[in-house]
C-alpha cells in the first residue's frame, strides 16, 4: 500500500511564464520531488500560487500518480480557490460539505468538485480536511488495483489501432484512456533513461513481433530479461513528421 500524504505548500517560481500544459506538468514535478518522502494523512493537500486553470487538471494527475484524493488551493488572493479530484467510493463532495469550514461556494459531484474559501481559514480547512480522511476514509479504498480493458497479443498492437482508440479522447474522468494486457514477453533491449535511470526504454518480442514499451518512474532494476504481465496504454509517437507506436507501461510483472 501507498504511504498517505498531508499538506505541502509549494511555491513554484515563474510556472505564471509557462503554457499552461508545460505549466502544469512543472508543479506536477515540483510535487513529486516534495511528495518523495511518506506523510501522514489520507488524503493530498497541496496549497500554491498557482494559476486557477490548471489546479484541477494538477489535482487530477496527483490521484492518478498516488491514487489519493487531492486538493490543490491556489493561494494568489484573500479568496482562495480550490479544486479537488477523487477515488471511486469517495464523495469528494459529500466529504467537503460535511466540513465545519465556511465555504464561499461549493460544487461538483462524486469524483470532482470546486470551491472558493477565505485565505484566513485555509489553515482551519487543511486540519479538518485531514482529520476527516484519517477517520472516514478507509485504507481499501486507497490500495491501488491494477485493472485492463482487454488483452491482446503484441501483434494485435498497431499504430492503427492506437489511431482509432484516438477517436475516443478527450480523455478523463468518465472517460479513462484504455489499458491492455499483454503477457509474456521477451526483452530484447533495456535502457536506461533519465539521470536516475528510473526509467527503462524497452524493445520486447513475442512470436518474432517487436514493440517499443516505456517505463516511467519504475522501481524495476535494469536490465530487464522478460516480462509475465504488462499492462499499458498505446500511445502515438511523432518524432520528424514520423509516427509510431510507443506502449505505456502502468503495471509491469517481471
């Protein structure tokens, strides 16, 4: 099981510079860097100068990157605004609104909700908040469970399959980018990315069928030989006007 998380307070300097989608995928990093070390709470609080229209698509990367309910408050004015996203089986809504915390508005749904509060009570809602989910919100809920939509052979993986899943985007809550399941696989090739080398860039073979996987933030030591059970996303690579087909790992069984 994962290790809860409590409240971090980033400050992220020149992200109001940056696109939005470099500028989230910027605090989503900073977060990560600050959520390497295990808290104590179930759920994620994150309080920054961000910008309003990113908070929720950062809050939505946290639970799926920590599979944690999360709330990212962006904390530039004396009205503060936040944006919280959630795990099936919990109301982030219904859990908000059981606070005794004064909320200048309050809406949403069962996976997803947005709020404004005063900046003085920031302090007050973080502790509630926290409280809350140590007591209401049970461990099973957080243990991460591995799940695919179909498996298929890694002949079965083409460039024009991933193009025609390309017609079910945007993708999000409600609407998850598939997963498959491929099993027993030969690794041909294993290298290493990145300055940690956490990650692996893998040519795997099955019945004289080659495809490229990626494996981000992995705790797999290199090289890798073979592999029982993967299960990925297809993705599409554009490198010099040039596409291919990349497979995503989330799950790797060695």
């Amino acid at each position: 099981m994962l290790s809860a998380y409590s409240v971090l307070v980033i400050h992220p300097s020149l992200t109001s510079l940056l696109p939005k989608s470099n500028l989230t995928t910027k605090i989503v990093r900073n977060i990560q860097i600050a959520l390497s070390q295990p808290h104590d709470h179930n759920i994620i609080i994150v309080v920054g100068d961000y910008h309003e229209g990113v908070i929720g698509l950062v809050a939505g990367k946290i639970v799926e990157l920590y599979h944690r309910p999360a709330i990212v408050l962006s904390s530039g004015g004396e009205v503060v605004k936040g944006s919280a996203r959630s795990l099936p089986g919990i109301n982030i809504t219904q859990v908000l609104r059981s606070l005794n915390t004064p909320f200048l508005g309050l809406g949403g749904h069962d996976q997803a909700a947005g709020f404004s509060i005063a900046k003085s009570v920031v302090p007050q809602f973080t502790q509630e908040l926290e409280r809350y989910a140590d007591q209401e919100i049970s461990h099973d809920l957080l243990v991460k469970r591995e799940t695919a939509d179909l498996e298929l052979s890694l002949t079965s993986t083409t460039l024009a399959l991933a193009k025609k899943l390309s017609a079910l985007e945007p993708y999000g809550l409600g609407n998850p980018k598939p997963k498959f399941l491929l099993k027993n696989l030969t690794v041909l090739e294993d290298r290493a990315l990145g300055k940690d080398g956490k990650h692996h860039k893998l040519t795997v073979e099955q019945n004289a069928t080659t495809r490229e996987v990626l494996m981000f933030n992995t705790q797999h030591s290199h090289p890798l030989h073979f592999i029982k059970v993967l299960i990925c996303n297809l993705d599409i690579n554009v490198w010099r006007d040039k596409e291919s087909l990349q497979l995503i790992s989330s799950y790797v069984e060695t």
